[in-house]
C-alpha cells in the first residue's frame, strides 16, 4: 500500500466544511426534550450562518431519530428554515450515512459553540 501525505484542514483554495450538531447547539429545551419543543437560539445560528455567509459548507449533523428509528428529517428541515439557517446539508440518525447517538465526542478539531 502507498501512503500520501494527509493535511489537516482543507487545501486555502478549497471550500473549507463544517459539522454542526443541532440540539444543545442552536437550539434548547426548557421544558421536555422532544424535537417539537425545541427553541432556538438566535445567536447561535447567527455564528453559523456568519461561517456560511464566509464561505463555508455548512452540513447540519443530528442523531435525530438514530435511537427511535423515527425519521425526523422533514421536521428537522422546517425546523431549521422556520429559524432562518443557512446550510447546504442536513444529516440526521436516519440518512443513508447516519449520524449516530454517542455521548462523548473526542475530535482534535471540535470546538463548543460558545467558542466561535
């Protein structure tokens, strides 16, 4: 097998791409924790929006649904238009390539909303 030497982050004169999580990102709860419920946050989809307005692909990735196996693509779409968020892509717990449910995510490139 021939190796290449792997960058870290995207080549300048590519479009650089962002992994957004939903729920306890844009979005809370103050009551129930059900999709329906959720309220959004304006400030946070404002520094989103702000990366796609950069030029950034920005991809919304949920484990909506990959516990219930409920599909709740549709609803999570109207969600994120009904809150004015700009994005190119929606992936939830139930898309061909699925976000799955965990409860720890340990990446060298995360950052916590309130970072940005």
């Amino acid at each position: 097998m021939e190796f290449h030497e792997a960058t870290r982050f995207s080549d300048k004169d590519k479009q650089r791409v962002v992994l957004v999580d939903i729920d306890e990102t844009i979005c809370f709860y103050s009551e129930a924790r059900r999709y329906d419920l959720s309220e959004p946050n304006q400030d946070n989809i404002a520094k989103i929006n702000k990366l796609y307005e950069e030029g950034w692909k920005v991809i919304y990735w949920t484990a909506r649904g990959s516990v219930s196996k409920k599909d709740y693509t549709q609803h999570t779409t109207d969600q994120l238009s009904s809150w004015g968020c700009k994005y190119h892509e929606l992936v939830t717990g139930t898309s061909h390539n699925p976000k799955p449910h965990f409860d720890l995510l340990i990446d060298d490139k995360a950052k916590r909303i309130g970072e940005l």
